[in-house]
C-alpha cells in the first residue's frame, strides 16, 4: 500500500497568492481612454476595434488615430479578450499578416500603462486602454470593457 502525500499547509498558503492575483486583475474594470480635452466623448466596440485591429484609423473627429498598446501582456491580454474576444497568440498571428502583406502596422506599443496614459494625456489624437483604476484627469474613458 503506498501512502498519500498530504500537501503541506504553509506551502499552500505561499502559493495562494499566485492564484488570487490573475483573478483579481481580470475583476478591474478595462477601460479605453483618450485625451482629456478630446472632443470624443463615447466610442463604440466596433469603433475601438477598427482602430486597434487596423480597419480604420480614424477617430470621430476626423483625426487620424494614434493607438497605445501597453507592453505588460497581462494586461494586453485582457483588453483584447475583452475587446474582441482573441488571445494574444491570435492577436500576434493577425498582426503578422496584415504587417506582412503591407495593409496595416499595430499599435504603437508603450513600455507599461503608466507610459501609455503618459502619451494619450500628451497627445490630442492618442487613444488607449488602461485599468479603471489607474485613470488620471489628463485623459477621459470613452469605452468600458468590464469582464
């Protein structure tokens, strides 16, 4: 008869933290922002998605489009799960294509979202996403991607 290795307690409570954090970051709220003096007060899914996905570049005012992706993957992968439903993986072959056959190039990517409200609060034509909780009065949400 062999015996059953019990788990030890204090190692599961080490790693219970571990467990609890990528819930806890898909439980914030996702939200995509734009500069505060905008004049774009809302966009739509679909609007957001044709301008992170490449389809049109242009934003409601007649500007041309700047779009920030943050370099953190977990935080990527919840605005594109959010926003269109894909992983990374499949958002990384989609834009492999269209980088490869000439359509489009992807979104400018800042180091982390705290560059990235940075850029949007610092440019007119900038659009980009960060967690509801990090939102600063330099720039204004237009879209919310609850989970």
């Amino acid at each position: 008869m062999t015996a059953v290795r019990r788990p030890r307690p204090a190692l599961l409570l080490l790693l219970l933290p571990l467990l609890w954090l990528p819930r806890a970051a898909l439980g914030q709220d996702m939200v995509v922002i734009v500069n505060a003096g905008s004049h774009i007060h809302s966009l739509t899914r679909s609007q957001v998605i044709d301008i992170f996905m490449g389809r049109f570049r242009q934003l409601p005012t007649g500007a041309t489009a700047l779009p920030i992706d943050v370099a953190n993957a977990a935080e990527r992968q919840i605005f594109y799960e959010r926003l269109v439903h894909k992983s990374l993986a499949e958002i990384g072959s989609y834009w492999a294509r269209l980088v490869f056959s000439g359509q489009a190039t992807p979104p400018f990517r800042a180091p982390d979202s705290g560059a990235a409200i940075k850029l949007v609060a610092n440019n007119p034509d900038a659009i980009g996403y960060c967690y509801r909780s990090a939102v600063t009065g330099r720039v204004k949400v237009v879209l919310d991607l609850q989970p």
